[in-house]
C-alpha cells in the first residue's frame, strides 16, 4: 500500500483536476445562457402585450442563446404555415458565449499553486464536453418553443465554435507557441513550422491579415453610418413603426445594436465589388440596385441605396478594400525594411512580396468566413437568399489585397530604404558594430574637448598668421600647413631683410625632426643652437619674449627682481643649504671668460639666470659652437 500510494495520488489528482475543468466549462456556457435568459425575461415582463407565458420566454432565450452559436432556428408559426428558417447570427450576441469558453479553457490549462493541472488535451476535452452538456440541455428545452433549434446545426457549427473557442484558450495559456505540428502532419510543413524565419514571416502575415480585416471593417462601419445618415428619415420610420410602446422600442434597439456587426461586413462586401443580396431577386452593389428588393422593414436596411444605376457616391465604396490594400502594404513594409536596423537585415524583395500575398489570401479567407455567418436565410422564398455573397467577397478581398498590396509593399520598401543624405531612415551601424552608449557627463567631457581643441586651433592659426605678418609674407586660409613649417624655419628661408626672432618664438612639435630643429637653431633663432642630434624635448625651446611672463596687469612675473625674490625665498626656506642669487653673465664665455664684455651668446651661457629659470639644460661642453652668422 506504500508504494502504491503516490501512484493513487496522482491519479486523483488528474481526475479532480479534469473534473474542475469540466465544471469551469459547464459554468461557462451557464453563465451565457443565463444571462439571454434573463434579458429575454425582462423584455417579457415589461411588454404591455405578452404573447406567451414564462415557459415560452424561457425557451425563446434558450433558442437566441443557441443562435449565438450559430445554431439555426425554425419559425413554425407562420402565415403560409410553413415553418421558416432563422440562420443569420447576430455576431455582437456571438461575442459572449465565444469568450466565455475561450476564459474557461485558458483558466483549466493555467496552472496555480495548490491545485491540480490536467494536460492541455485533457483540458480541451472536458471544458468542451461541460459545455456542450449545456447545449445540449438547452435544445432539449427550447425544441417546443417559438424558435425551435435545427438538430441538424447542433453539431455544425454550435460544436465546431465552442472547440475552436476551447482551443484557442489552451493555446494562450500555453503561451501561443507556433509548433511543433502533430506526428501525422506533412513533414514539410513541419520542417517549416520549426524555421524561426518562416515563424516570423508567418506572424508578419497574419498581423497584416488582421489590420487589413479591420479596416475592411471600419470602412464599411462608415458606409452604412452615412447611408444611414443621408436616409434618416426612413430609417426612424422603420423604428417607430415597429413597436409602439416603449419596451417593444427597445427591444427593436437592442436587436438593432446586435445586428450592427453584420451591417459594417454587409457594407464591406458593398465596397469590395459582389455586394449583397436582399432576396432572389435583388443585388446590391457599387454599379447599382437591380430587381425588386424583398427586405423587411428594418431599421439598419434603410441604408440600402435606391433601385437604379450607382451615382459618384456609390463607386467612392471601392476606397473601402483600396484602404485595406495599402493598409496590409504599410504594416508589412514596416516589419520588411525597419528604420532601426541594418541594411543587411532587410527582408528581400521575394520575401516581401511573398509575405503580402500570405496576408492577402489570409485576409480574403477571414473575409470570405465572416461574410457567410453575416448573412443567413430568413425565409422560405424570396428571403432564402439574404446577406453578403460570400463566395465571391471572399476572392475580391484576395484580389483587391494582392493586386494593389505588393506593388504598394514594394514602393513603401523602397521608399524606407532611401539613402540617409535625402531620407529620413537613420545610419544605423551594422550589427556585428558594438553599440555604445554614452552617458551625459562623457558627452559633456566630449564637448567641453571639441571646445577647447578649436579654440586652440584658432589661437595657433592666429600665432601663425601673425609669425607671417612678421616676415612679410600674407597667410593663406587655404594652405594651413604653410606657416607652421616656416614658424619654425623648417623650410630654412627666413624673412628676406628681416630677423629670425619671431620665429624663435614658436614652439615645435614633440616628434619633430632633429635635423629641422638644427637647422632652425643654427641661424641664431634660439639659445639651445649647437646641441646637434642630441635628445630635444618640447620645453627646450619655450618662447622666451618679454611679453610672456606678464600677466592681466602687465606684471612680470619671470623679471630679474621676481628671480631675485623667490631665490631668497627658497634659500630661507632651505635652512642655508643654498647659495646666494648668482651673478650675471661677464662675458661670452661666461662668469670667468677672457674679457669683460657681453655679447650675443650670453644666453647660452649655462650661468645665465634666464636659462636656469626657465629650465633649460646647459649645452654640452664637448660640442663646438656653431658659427656666427
């Protein structure tokens, strides 16, 4: 018993949990038919006039309920005697029951702490068998009523609906996967379910599919609202002339709000060509009104065009599937050629193409599916025909979509791909390029650097136009380069009857050549003449004009007297270790040369104040002078 007990366990646990979904599901299709029920009761309670007792509304709530369904109806008191059908479906009454069984299977399939999970087959099986022990219960009730339900419509489509509900809540609980197909599917269409390029391009199709379907819808929503708004005075005739106290207006209200789903695809099978039907006898479309229409007084049908041949207003409903059409093109031009990646990544022409044709056959087949449950046989003569022909608005959704969808894609991805210099599509970095991103404080820093590099490069450029003034030659905006070789002689032709002074004051570059140095030292230009191949560092050759050790107020900061000072400053502050302010130069060979005079290199004399001050290295004592020019 001890091994044996948690086999128990999980065996009641499964059937408790697919008892709870089959529970969920009966709860569901209940919840539904209790709330028709319950209007239906209501509208009977307040009627001045009740033609039956509470029995015969609760079987005509029953009977609307399994309509919702798509359930068909029979009409056995009629003033032929002959019992007539009652097949069209109010799809906003469709809305509730759909969703109902749709949240009862998605919430059997979700699983939750501290209770069980059934399998997602298992779900869908016993949500659906709870439902459908329902519907079941409910045609059994409803078969002595006014509207009495067709056994034979039980099964196709009430049953196929509330699977195909049940199924997509499993799916979204499942998290909507796209795969894998079942073992007995074609291997090639599993193959290609398992491709994450065909899953995306699949999406893209489907996501165009749905915009186009809706606009579809949208635009044939406006058709009826201004048809209905040019003919409003037939139209509030028709109201009031159906019921005259206040409930039966509201019940022709209501009735009228639940068939408004069916007049916008009425009014987009208007637009897309094969129009529709309003008996044997009667089409109609953009081209016109032809036979003898066999319509009941209806509100929602007074927007019916007048018999005759169609007007300018008539042909602006072919807008309606041209706006599908461009509408399915943008969106699946935007998943084709996204401004925000790379060129490489960019579908191909083929597969934009082939990704609007998927859409467009996926449009013209929901189209083509809605069209046949707007419309319904509500007769046995001339109204066994009434409602959109869906046989042919199916394919002239396809054509429209096709036939003006791919050229269109085809231009929106060309236009999307235009190049940066005339477009707005942003140069976006290949992908195997890293994407950096900066902070603020680095974008500042890299500002504050552009800032400082220019104004830097103007001061030099300025310096430099002055160095030419100075040697008489004009500086030329188009040749940079020309005064920053000749500001440090690197040409070697000085100022034609000038002095080499001020370009003595222009500071090399770091990696400059020590020939070039040389040579602009060894025309006097500099103190640090003679020192040949030696190492040159960049604060050799410092510019040493009187101007530049002034500051703001004209003070000289590097003079004899400042020297003088801050030598006995140190020198207090060494404690005696240094000497006193050394002496000036007597000579052109320095403190102890042969005469007393001065003369031209005594700034290069290792001696001089001005040479220790500015840091500058004694010349070597093993090199020989240059000569004097």
């Amino acid at each position: 018993m001890t091994q044996r007990s948690p086999k128990a366990t999980a065996e009641r646990n499964r059937t408790l949990a697919l008892a709870s979904a089959l529970v969920r599901g009966a709860v569901a299709a209940g919840l539904g038919l209790g709330s028709l029920t319950v209007l239906v009761m209501v509208l009977w309670i307040s009627s001045p006039y009740p033609d039956s007792g509470p029995g015969g509304a609760l079987r005509a709530g029953a009977g609307v309920w399994l309509l919702a369904h798509g359930a068909g109806l029979v009409r056995p008191d009629t003033l032929s005697g002959v019992p007539a059908p009652v097949s069209m479906v109010p799809l906003l009454l469709a809305v509730g029951p759909v969703w109902l069984a749709h949240r009862a299977a998605r919430d059997a399939a979700e699983a939750e702490e501290g209770r069980p999970r059934p399998s997602q087959a298992g779900a869908f099986c016993a949500v659906t068998a709870g439902y459908l022990l329902v519907v079941a219960g409910a045609a059994a009730g409803a078969r002595g009523g006014s509207l009495r339900p067709d056994p034979d419509t039980l099964v196709f489509p009430v049953a196929l609906v509330v699977a195909g509900a049940a199924a997509a809540g499993v799916w979204t609980a499942a998290g909507r996967p796209l795969g894998p197909l079942p073992s007995w599917s074609p291997l090639v269409l599993q193959e290609a379910i398992a491709r994450t390029r065909f899953r995306d391009r699949a999406e893209a199709a489907c996501r165009s599919a749905a915009v186009g379907v809706t606009v579809l819808l949208g635009g044939g929503a406006l058709l009826v609202a201004v048809a209905l708004g040019r003919n409003a005075g037939a139209a509030q005739e028709a109201f009031l002339g159906l019921a005259g106290d206040w409930p039966g207006r509201f019940a022709v209200l209501l009735l009228a709000a639940s068939l408004v789903p069916n007049a916008a695809l009425w009014g987009a099978s208007y637009g897309l060509g094969p129009g529709f039907s309003l008996g044997t006898g009667a089409t109609a479309t953009p081209l016109g009104l032809d036979g003898t229409p066999a319509a009941p007084h209806f509100p929602l049908l007074a927007a019916v065009p007048d018999q005759g041949a169609g007007s300018l207003l008539s042909g602006a409903a072919l807008a309606v599937p041209v706006a599908a059409a461009l509408a399915v093109a943008w969106f699946t031009a935007r998943r084709a050629a996204p401004a925000d990646v790379p060129r490489a990544q960019v579908w191909s022409r083929r597969e934009t193409v082939l990704v609007t044709l998927l859409a467009a056959l996926a449009c013209g087949a929901a189209t083509g599916l809605l069209m046949a449950v707007a419309g319904g046989p509500l007769g046995t003569g001339a109204l066994r025909e009434f409602g959109p022909v869906w046989w042919l608005a199916g394919p002239a959704a396809l054509a429209w979509t096709a036939g003006i969808g791919v050229p269109a894609v085809l231009l929106l991805r060309l236009w999307r791909l235009r190049t940066p210099g005339w477009a707005w599509r942003r140069d976006v970095p290949e992908a195997d390029e890293p994407q950096v991103t900066e902070s603020a404080p680095a974008k500042a820093a890299a500002k504050m650097a552009t800032k400082a590099t220019a104004k830097a490069t103007a001061s030099e450029e300025k310096a430099g136009a002055d160095a030419q003034a100075a040697i008489g030659r004009p500086h030329r905006w188009w040749a940079p380069w020309r005064w920053r070789g000749r500001a440090v002689g690197a040409s070697g032709d000085a100022a034609q009857g000038g002095s080499a002074a001020p370009a003595a004051s222009a500071v090399p570059a770091p990696g400059a050549a020590p020939e070039t140095v040389s040579g602009a030292l060894a025309d006097g230009a500099g103190p640090g003449a003679g020192r040949g191949d030696a190492g040159f560092e960049p604060y050799d050759f410092l510019p040493t004009d009187p101007w530049h050790g002034k500051d703001w107020h004209g003070k000289d900061w590097h003079g004899k007297d400042f020297r003088e000072a801050r030598w006995a400053s140190l020198k207090r502050g060494s404690g005696g270790l240094m000497a006193d302010f050394p002496a000036g130069p007597a000579g052109p060979a320095g403190p102890s040369g042969p005469t007393g005079q001065t003369g031209p290199a005594d700034s290069a004399d290792p001696a001089d104040p001005a040479e220790v001050a500015a840091g500058r290295p004694a010349p070597e004592a093993d090199r020989p002078e240059p000569p004097t020019p």
